[in-house]
C-alpha cells in the first residue's frame, strides 16, 4: 500500500534494526483517515475470503480493525489484555508471550461472540514474531471459528511470524511489509 | 441519542443497580456502524468548540473516538495505560483510581502529541465517577491542552462524574445518560 509506506518513510522512525516507531499516525497519535485508507485497503484484499466477522488484539490494531469492519459491514471482536471484572462467565483464555514486554498475558474472549464455523479475519497494527496472531488464532479456533485470513498494517518481514503463519496454512497480508532497517533507512519488500 | 438507547435497551443488561454490560456492540463486540453513528454524533455536538485534536483513554474508547476523529477529521491521540519499552522519552504521566479494577494505574502520553493552545475533545466510551476523564484532562492541560469538551457514548449519571465536570467547569456531552438502573429496567435521564 504505497501511500502508507509513504507515511512510514516520512514520518515512521527506525530506532534500531528492529524497532520501528510510528507513534505519530498509528498506535499513539492515530492519523483517522489514514485508519480508513487501510480498512479500505484490507476490504480489498480480503474481498473474496467470504469474511463474516473482523477480530482485533487490544489496543493498537483496534482503530484499523473497525475502520475494516466499517467497510466490510461487519462486526469486529476486540481481544482483550485486559479484564474487567464483569467479565468472567464464559470467556475462554490463551497465554501469549510478548518479546517487547518479556512478560506473559493471557488474552481473553467472550466465547459467545464467535459462533461456530464463523469465518474470522484478524487485523492487528504490526506482526512481528506471530505470537500475538497466534495466540488470536487460538482463541478463535477453540471458540470454532475459522480464522480466514490475518491482516497486518506493517509486518516486519525479517521476523518470523509472517513465514510461520503462511507455513501454518494462514493467508496473510501485510500492508506495509518491512524488509530490513538501519537507521533513517527503512526497505520494504517481504524477503 | 436515541438509536443508542434503542440499542442499549435491546442489547444492554443491567447486572446490578450500577453495572451495565454492553459488550456484545461497545467494548468487546463492537458494532463498527453504530460507532460511525456515534462520531457523527458527537461531531455534530461540538461543532461550534473549535475542536483541534480528539483524545480517548486505552482501550474502549478508540472505536468511538476514531470514528469522531474521521468526522471532525481531526487527529486522534490514545492515552496509554500501557506503556511500550520504546515510549519513554518526553512522556508524561497521572495515576487513575479505577473503581471497577480497584486499583491504581498510570495514564500516559508522549506530551508532543498535544500542543500547547491546542483544544481537545476527550471521548470516551463511559463515564461514571470521571476518574478517567479526570486524569485525561490532567495529562492534557499538563501538556498545556485545552480541554474544551468531553464525549461520553454512556453517562451513568447517578454517579458523580458527570455533575463534578460540569462544576469544573467542562462541558459534557453524553450520547446515553443512564439515570437508574434495576434488573432489566434502565431509565435514561440527566438527572
């Protein structure tokens, strides 16, 4: 998607070679018509994969999933790091571990609010090692869903969650894939 | 807002006098049309406040808020209660009592995401005690915002957030104001 790669270019930051900021439009400071623009672009793209519901993991794949589920006319599912305490009948759980944090969190959904056979695309923000994507995978096949397709804003290609979630069989595709990163350098391209 | 309250007497269930589950289409299944509704909404209520950025609170104001942000196309910033390893220069920081979680939590934003003068509506998806609210507004008057509204999809107006940013003088707009609740009944009304 060149205009957002475009964006990343101008106005993302190589931090190191594999930390990449882009609080200025995506996960802190969010650019809303640019979240459109990918919904758009994800709508596109998953055209044909018969979506019937958009899942996202909380918090930063939430303003991209719902501009999708707004294009798309679908409902969007938000998978949560976070439990409130009226939460606690009939949700099911899955540890995912994270490489930013170092640190475990279980991520939780309603089991209701996927129905069986149900076919799910999961949008998220950034795909890096998969284990979030995969922890989201869990949950929806334990849930019986059928996890159709898995959208990424900005995939870093250098990692390995991209390659391990299309050997798991999973269609993937990311909007702005990153090939590799120096500093003020950033290189698109998935291998 | 009465296609809200159409919604919430349908879809809503009042599990106690104050609790109010509405996650099958706000904060865990979200109904991406409605929260386009909502932004329209809210758009058209602070048309006249000079609006310069929308901020919401991590996590389940973002699908409202961003949907505003792409109606008063504006951008939108998230106050983080999660922080990342790579955010930790030029941020600011408030601690938030959280009734529902009993517990302390810090609120965060990087302060360059709001500029001085500029004049921010904090939308959120409810409003209670207004301890959020309040801390939203600290963070942002701290960065030296003007907060010149506050948005909130669900008032429960018989707690005490609404009535204290009124006496603080912040003007509120809530899309749903709940006035009481029993089992299966919820009465909407300010006061």
């Amino acid at each position: 998607m060149e205009i957002l790669k475009q964006r990343i270019r101008r106005d993302g930051h190589a931090l190191s070679e594999s930390v990449l900021l882009v609080d200025s439009f995506l996960n802190h400071q969010v650019d809303p018509f640019l979240m459109k623009q990918v919904g758009e672009e994800f709508a596109a793209r998953f055209l044909d994969a018969g979506i019937e519901k958009i899942a996202t993991i909380e918090s930063s794949g939430i303003a991209p999933a719902v501009m999708t589920a707004l294009e798309m006319n679908l409902p969007m599912v938000i998978l949560k790091k976070q439990v409130s305490s009226i939460m606690k009948e009939g949700i099911i759980q899955t540890e995912v571990f994270s490489f930013t944090k170092n640190a475990t969190y279980l991520l939780t959904l309603k089991e209701q609010f996927i129905e069986k056979g149900e076919r799910v695309l999961v949008i998220d923000d950034f795909l890096a090692n998969g284990e979030a994507a995969f922890g989201a995978i869990r949950l929806i096949e334990q849930a019986g869903g059928v996890v159709a397709g898995v959208g990424a804003v900005i995939a870093k290609a250098f990692q390995d969650g991209l390659t391990k979630l299309r050997t798991a069989g999973y269609r993937v595709e990311a909007l702005a894939p990153v090939k590799a990163m120096r500093e003020n350098t950033i290189e698109f391209g998935e291998d």
